[in-house]
C-alpha cells in the first residue's frame, strides 16, 4: 500500500534549526512536496523535490534521496511564526497526492 | 501566482440543511479539481477528484450521493453537502490543478468550516 510516515510533534527554540523527516511508499513516484499549514488555515506550497538532492529556498531546505524513500525540510532561523503543521506529500503514478499526518512544529522563545 | 478563491469561508447551519461550497479557479483553467475534508488535528483526506464536464471519482467511504460534486466549467467547482448533520461538521477544503502544469501539483483555496448544529 501507499504510505507517508512523519513524526507527529516536534518542538524548537527561536533562532535555531529544525528537521523533519519524512519517509514515503508509493506507486510509482513524481515528486515529494512540502506544505505548511497554520492552524484554520489551507496549505500553503513550501518546496518541491523530483531528483536526489538538496534544494534550498531561504530558510528552507528540502532534501529527497529516492533509493531510501525518504525526504526532509531542514528549517533554519526559526521564528516564532513557524510554528505550524508541515506537511509531506507523495506524487504517486497517476499523479495523485499521498498525504503524511503532518508535522506539528513548536516554537518555544 | 495561481489563485484559488474557496467560498464561503464559514457556515453555520440547523441539522438537515445542504450547503454549498465554491470553488474558482481565478486566472488560471483547472481541468482537474480535487475536494479535501480535515479533521482537527488530522491530515488532509481526500473526498474526490473533480474533472470538467464528467462526473467526480469518490474515494472510497465517501458518499457520492450525500457529497455533490459539480465540474460545469474550467474554473468552477461546486460541492454541495446535502442534508448535513453534526458529524459532517468539518474544514472543507479544494485545491485545483493548472492545466499548463506550473511546478505545483494543486493550489488551494483558503477553506471552509463548516458547523452543523
């Protein structure tokens, strides 16, 4: 079957780095995503990785290695405005969206 | 950038009232619309997939017959929760995908909580 694995919690200090990892099993895959989504709130798109590698946007980061299945979003800097739920996603091959639970980030000063 | 205007953004009704919900995509044409309902504290679920001019594809354990979907043009998409009752108390959610293709697999709209009473 298909699915996304991310830790349900995580907390961090402001100013500091944070990773949240995610691991994926899909059907075929087109590309891992990365959302962030305040509390009431849609979400909004963060990054997108289709080939192994690093790719940097600011503040965030976004990693994906396909031969482990796995991808993270390294945060830096933190702010207090942060905190939110981040949210892995898996394009699988009829490019639908497999969604993880999400990440609840903390942001303690 | 690609906008997705999701109206209204709150609603409050009586037990036994159908709500709709809208969905527009703004500047771009979706092909592809996709209706999403989240619990607190829970991931996205996704209800259906929504194509212009056929009918939605219903994940599995969602009602077709209580969700209406509606794909009448490129830019709309409605969702119509018929006779609602507390447990469908919930944030509805739509996204659409730009038929150009643009990088991003889907552009959501900003929502909808629903409360039942």
């Amino acid at each position: 079957g298909q699915n996304i694995d991310q830790p349900t919690e995580m907390t961090a200090t402001e100013g500091a780095i944070v990773q949240i990892n995610c691991t994926y099993q899909t059907s075929g895959f087109n590309g891992l995503f990365w959302y962030q989504q305040h509390a009431g709130e849609a979400p909004t798109f963060l990054s997108y990785n289709v080939l192994d590698g690093l790719e940097e946007k600011g503040r965030f980061s976004s990693f994906l290695s396909r031969s482990k299945g796995y991808s993270y979003l390294l945060l830096k800097e933190l702010q207090m405005k942060d905190s939110a739920s981040y949210l892995c996603a898996a394009m699988d091959s009829n490019y639908q969206l497999i969604w993880g639970a999400g990440t609840k980030l903390i942001i303690k000063p | 950038g690609a906008v997705v205007s999701q109206h209204p953004s709150r609603v409050i009704c009586k037990s036994g009232t159908s709500v709709k919900i809208e969905c527009r995509s703004l500047d771009f044409q979706a092909t592809t619309m996709f209706w999403y309902r989240q619990f607190p504290k829970q991931s996205l679920m996704l209800m259906a997939t929504s194509n212009e001019g056929s009918k939605a594809t219903y994940e599995q354990g969602v009602e077709k017959d209580k969700f209406l979907i509606n794909h009448a043009s490129l830019t709309l998409s409605t969702l119509t929760v018929t006779s609602a009752h507390p447990e469908d108390s919930s944030f509805y959610i739509c996204s659409a995908r730009d038929a150009t293709g643009d990088g991003q697999p889907q552009h959501f709209g900003d929502g909808t909580r629903l409360s039942i009473l």
